[in-house]
C-alpha cells in the first residue's frame, strides 16, 4: 500500500491484526495525522532543526536559557548551511556573535573560568559552554 492510496478493508486471518509482527503498527492503521512528515525523515533531524531554532532566539547561560539581545545565529555553525557536513565550529548555546569580548569576559568571571584573561572571543565563549556543561 502506498501513501495516499485508500485504505481497503483487509480479509483473511490477519485482518483483525492491527500490527506487524515486531509491533509496529500496520500502514494503514495510523492516522494522516500521526504518519511521520515527510519533511523531517527522522528524530534527529527534528531535534537538530528545533535546536538551531532555539539557539536563534536564546541564549545558553548557566543551567537555563535567556532571550538574546537580538534574533539571529549564535555561532558559526549555527549560521552556515553546511553545518549537518561538519563544518563551522559551535559553542554550546553561547551567543557568540550577540556577545562581546567584554560580555563573555564577565560571564567567565561569574562562572569561575580560569585563564580567561588570556583568551579570545572564541576561547572564552568555548570555556563558558564547557563550564556550563560541567555544572
């Protein structure tokens, strides 16, 4: 049976059975509503999609997350499109683009990061993910 295609009433010894032999439910036993959409393909992708949506949005600090100052990619993975491939490198929920060095050197000092006097704005953004990861 394929998608779209009428369900027809099934006859025979397994009409009455709902499911497969492993449990999974028969196709034409699920609602339109609950068949996976076919945009997402799978659970990861869905959570990847709605991670990206949340970093755009809020920013990671501590053990909870804030509204950002303004919308947009927090870091450079989240802003390249080629970030399923690996590329651009990610810190955590840290809004590296919304923050400044100044910014993220307060927060590092809040939070206990050893060293960040010598860091830059990547490094310190890196060590606040790490941190808030820890705790």
């Amino acid at each position: 049976m394929r998608r779209g295609d009428p369900v027809r009433p099934r006859t025979g010894p397994a009409a009455d059975q709902q499911t497969t032999k492993s449990g999974e439910p028969r196709t034409g036993e699920l609602p339109g509503t609950l068949r996976r959409p076919p945009e997402y393909g799978d659970e990861a992708r869905a959570h990847r999609v709605a991670y990206a949506a949340l970093k755009h949005t809020f920013q990671k600090v501590g053990d909870h997350w804030e509204p950002k100052k303004r919308r947009g990619p927090s870091d450079p993975r989240a802003a390249d499109p080629r970030a399923r491939e690996d590329h651009g490198r990610t810190f955590g929920g840290v809004d590296y683009f919304g923050s400044s060095r100044k910014e993220l050197m307060r927060r590092a000092a809040r939070i206990g990061v050893r060293g960040r006097s010598r860091m830059n704005k990547a490094e310190l953004a890196d060590a606040i993910a790490r941190e808030q990861d820890r705790n």
